[in-house]
C-alpha cells in the first residue's frame, strides 16, 4: 500500500500554514471565554469527531486500495482521491483545533 500511503501523506500536507494559522486563531477565540469544564466537552466533541472522521478515511483509502488501476486513475479513483483530500483537510483543521484546546486546559488548571 505504499502508493496509497504517499498519496494521503501527500493530500495531508496540502493544508496551507495560513489555513492552519486561521483555525488555531478560530479555535483560540473559542475557547477565550470558556471555562475548564466548557474546553473540555469541546475536547471530548473534538476527539469523537477525529475518531469518526479516521474511520471513514480507512474505509475509503481501502476501497481506493481495492480499484484497479484503471479505475485508480479514472472517475472512481478521482471521487474517492477527492473524498480522502476533504476528510484528510478536515482532520488536520480538527488536529489544529485539539491541540489549541489542550493548552487552553493547561492554561485555565
């Protein structure tokens, strides 16, 4: 699975620093005025939906691992590609996120 996996580390990386400096900004204006208890049920929601959103990533990065290569560089292969770019952006916003929340916890202890 070496191919796939260079293809999702290569996807993963597409996240520009500006987009992740504007979700760790997001998430530092969320958190601002919440209390303990408040940052961590962000967290425990955040940490649900990273595990959510791994497992439908594995799904698809099989089923992009069971196309043919004819398929692989075709409309299916493209959809899923395209599907595992969003899901793989999204988990890096959601990373972001986690880890603004965790020092914030450490911040208000």
């Amino acid at each position: 699975m070496g191919l796939l996996d260079d293809l999702t580390s290569l996807m993963g990386n597409a996240r520009s620093d500006a987009e992740q400096e504007q979700d760790k900004k997001a998430a530092e204006a969320e958190v601002a005025n919440l209390d303990l208890d408040g940052i961590k049920a962000l967290i425990a929601k955040v940490t649900a939906l990273i595990a959510n959103k791994s497992q439908e990533l594995s799904s698809l990065q099989s089923k992009l691992k069971d196309l043919s290569p004819m398929d692989l560089l075709g409309g299916k292969g493209n959809d899923l590609k395209d599907k595992v770019a969003a899901l793989l952006s999204s988990l890096a916003s959601l990373k972001t996120k986690l880890g603004v929340y965790e020092d914030a916890t450490q911040k208000k202890a």
